[in-house]
C-alpha cells in the first residue's frame, strides 16, 4: 500500500536537501543562469503565499499564469500553488481564446510575464482582473519577484498556506467533442499522483528530468516538475521541444530520464543519427512516453537508439495525469500496452455499470486519491462520469 508523504504542494517540496539542484535550464541558453536549489524553492514557495496574500489573495482563489515554458513557469505554478489555485494557460491563446478561459475561471488575477506582450493583457483590462507580473531574478533559474501593475492591498479570505483540500491546479479538459469542462485537482490529488510516479520510476534525488513539456499541460505539470520535486530530485526546464535544438540541451542537462508525447519521440528519432556522441555520453536510466499511444515500432527504434527502456504510461487530466504505466526492467514492459494499474484502482466497467472480470470487453474505470472529485458546476457532466464511486474514462 502507498504510504503518502505529503498532502499537500509545500509538503512535496520538503524532501530536497537544503543545497540541492532542484530546478534548472540549459546552459547553452542565451542569459542561462545557475540552478535554484530545493532550499531557494521553499523561501521563494513562502515569500510567494506571503506577497499573494498580501495583495487579497489566498487559497482557492484562481491565478491565471500566462508565462512561456521555462523554469520561471515551473516556480510560478509551484509557489502560487502554495497560496492559491494555479491556472496555466496556453501562453499561444489567441484573445478569443483568453476571454474564454479568464472569464470561464473566474481569474482572480492574471500573472504574466514582464515585458510579454500578449492579448491576455487586453482581456483581462476588460474584465477588470488584476495584472501581476512576474521579474525574473538573476540570481538563479526559476527565482522570480511577483509586482502588480497597479497597486494591490487587501485581506485574502482565505490567508496562510494551502491545505491538502484545497484546489491546487484547475485545467479545462481540451473540448474536442464538447464545451471544454473544468476540472479541479487537489492538493491531495496532484501529490498523490506525483508520489505514483515516483514510486513507478523509483525517482531518487540523483535523477535529472529534462523538461521539454508544455507547463500548461497536465503531463509537464505532474510528471516532470512536481513528481521530481517530491523525490528531492531536479529538473531542467526547457522552451519546449525545439527538435534541433534537443541533443544541444541534452548535453546541458546530462538527464537520467525525459518525458514526452509520441510525436516528440519521432522527432528526435529523426535527429538522433547525427547525435551520437550525445547519446554515447549520456547517463539516461530510461524514457517516459505518455498523452497518446506510442507506436511499437518507435518504442523499438527508441530503445535501440538510447540503449534504455522506453516506458509508456497512461494518463488523463482528470486523474493528476497518471493511472497506468509499464514498470522498470526487470519487469517486462511491452508495447502497445498500458501497463499496470500505477496510482488508482483500475477497472472494466458494462454499460449498467457492473464490474467485469479480467478479459472483459468494457470501458476503463478508475478511483482513487488522485482522481478529481467531480467536474466544476457540470452536474450532468458528474453525473454520467462517475459511477459508483468510480470515474468513466
């Protein structure tokens, strides 16, 4: 049985030695600057909660972050974590899109970058949300200062740091067969979920994850940053996959594992001929693929490449992100399957919602600690995704 050792963000972050790397970037990356240890992350995670509170803002009110991928996104949604409810957005919205998203949150405020021009800004003039932008420090990556636009003073409702209850992280389902919905996802949901993936990667603080995810997605977010941050391990935050830029950042990093989406995985297969010496040198313990189903053939082509194992997980954004996943060797991993139940209890469900027994034909429930407790102001929704305590994947 899982034994969780937090319940909380800040709890998470508490296992990193004091002077430990815990986030970082490329150092080939014009302005790159040296790592924020785990200690530095916790004093920016309190004078966060401090400087938010002392603006009006406190727990489960929502903070949209609009910022590009980087250590700087990372931080953001970890410390504001710690005091409010983090919303991440796609900082490539269009302003449709961003009217969309502020108003449908209920945004408190919106934290953007200093200096980035986007049509958040507009949007959220318009609607009277709350500007704070967010300063870089040099001293180290991911250190930033949060500084209104205008001045901000107010008592938060809901002072101090968050509680395991409270929403840590909401995010919209993607909308492709229906008005995209909101889901809310704990404090106990995103560590329970962030402490099944470091049980399944047996995550130490020697690990070093490079980042080339999306940090307004539920797989960069849970996977990546806060599964590392929870093991006291570090993470190398990149822009995003630039496919030629890859192997330059890789040789940065000296990652033991990344995490990535299919198609990423076939563009740097595509580049990896050239790249040799990089892989040679590499101290990789293994690859994560996740988000969609990984072709065999690339799983093949992967694993030959690197020489590591290539483990495909199975996640969804209602669950923290992962449920299911292959296990490290000496275990088999096979292709084209999801693996074993890995966080939540896994079932097969008829459609009268009974039960099925292994090698029935049916639809993928699951429950557990990291499951979302139900869809924001959707009851119908709720109503035909959870059946007898278990969600309908």
């Amino acid at each position: 049985m899982t034994v969780y050792a937090a319940d909380t963000v800040a709890g998470a972050l508490a296992r990193g030695a004091e002077d430990a790397p815990a986030i970082g970037m490329p150092q080939s990356l014009d302005g790159a600057r040296p790592w924020l240890t785990h200690g530095a992350l916790r004093a920016l995670t309190a004078r966060t909660v401090s400087d938010l509170n002392a603006m009006g803002i406190g727990r489960n009110d929502r903070v949209a972050i609009v910022l590009p991928n980087g250590p700087e996104m990372a931080t953001s949604f970890l410390a504001v974590a710690c005091a409010a409810t983090t919303a991440p957005l796609n900082p490539g919205y269009r302003r449709d899109e961003f009217e969309f998203y502020l108003s449908d949150l209920h945004a408190r405020a919106l934290v953007i970058l200093r200096g980035m021009e986007s049509p958040a800004r507009e949007v959220a003039a318009a609607h009277n949300i709350p500007v704070i932008e967010l300063v870089p420090d040099a001293v180290a990556a991911g250190a930033f200062t949060l500084v209104p636009e205008q001045p901000l003073a107010g008592t938060a409702a809901h002072p101090g740091p968050a509680e395991a209850q409270d929403v840590a992280l909401v995010l919209h389902t993607s909308g492709t067969t229906s008005r995209p919905k909101i889901v809310p996802l704990r404090h106990i949901n995103v560590t329970a979920s962030a402490c099944h993936i470091g049980e399944t990667l047996a995550l130490t603080p020697a690990d070093t994850c490079l980042n080339i995810m999306p940090l307004f997605h539920i797989h960069g977010l849970i996977a990546a940053v806060l599964s590392s941050m929870a093991a006291g391990a570090s993470v190398v935050c990149t822009p995003g996959l630039h496919a030629f830029r890859f192997f330059t950042w890789f040789g940065d990093a000296r990652p033991s594992w990344y995490t990535a989406v299919p198609t990423m995985h076939q563009a740097i297969l595509g580049l990896a001929g050239r790249n040799k010496p990089a892989i040679a040198a590499s101290r990789l313990r293994f690859i994560r693929s996740s988000s969609s189903s990984l072709p065999p053939q690339v799983m093949t082509a992967l694993e030959e490449t690197f020489g590591v194992p290539v483990i495909e997980a199975y996640g969804m954004t209602e669950a923290s992100h992962q449920m299911c996943s292959n296990p490290l060797p000496p275990r088999a991993h096979l292709a084209g399957s999801v693996g074993l139940a890995a966080g939540p209890e896994v079932g097969i469900m008829d459609d009268a919602g009974a039960l099925l027994p292994p090698g029935g034909l049916g639809e993928v429930v699951i429950r557990g600690r990291n499951v979302t407790a139900g869809y924001e102001n959707n009851p119908t929704a709720n109503a035909s995704a959870f059946t007898n305590g278990w969600f309908r994947t």
